[in-house]
C-alpha cells in the first residue's frame, strides 16, 4: 500500500495527506502497526488534515500526540481539518 496519510501518534485524531485528494476517496493509513482507512467528505489539499475519528465543538485536534487547538465546529470522520473549523490555542494571550 502507498503511504496517502501520515499518522505519528496512536492518540492523533487527524492524519495529514501527502498529496491532493479528492472527495469520496478511500484513504489509507497506519494507526500503530494497524493499516486503517477513510472515505473523504471533500476535497483535501496536500499537507492539510483529515480527521480520522469525530471531534466535537470544543475538542481538541490532536496530531503528533499533541493540541493543535479546539475545534470551532463539530467535525465529522473524513471532513478537512483546518482554519475555517478549528483554532489554535498556543501562544494566545486571550484564551
């Protein structure tokens, strides 16, 4: 199987894509030493997030076993991870 998605850490709930993929593509991935897989629900660029696992409005985005930040809206399993529904919340003094 070609690599499509990058998961480092088993407690990730996004993976990052290694190339353009479009919507209704089947991605594959490793969570550990288990190949895994999601049908996307858009088109998603190279490097952006694809969530793996839903993540509720207020949860946070974890990938590399780390916050990215919360979750502004609630984000279903093969949905884009990025700007438009999430917000980093390091290095802000407001939150």
């Amino acid at each position: 199987m070609k690599k499509q998605a990058v998961v480092i850490n088993v407690k990730d709930n996004v993976a990052t894509l290694v190339d353009d993929f479009t919507s209704g593509t089947e991605i594959h991935y490793f969570l550990g030493d288990q190949e895994q897989s999601v049908i996307l629900l858009q088109d998603i660029p190279l490097g952006h997030k694809v969530a793996l696992r839903e993540i509720k409005k207020g949860e946070e985005v974890i990938k590399y076993g780390e916050s990215l930040g919360g979750a502004t809206a609630d984000i279903k399993v093969g949905q884009h991870v990025h700007v438009h529904n999430m917000e980093s919340l390091r290095g802000r003094g407001d939150k």
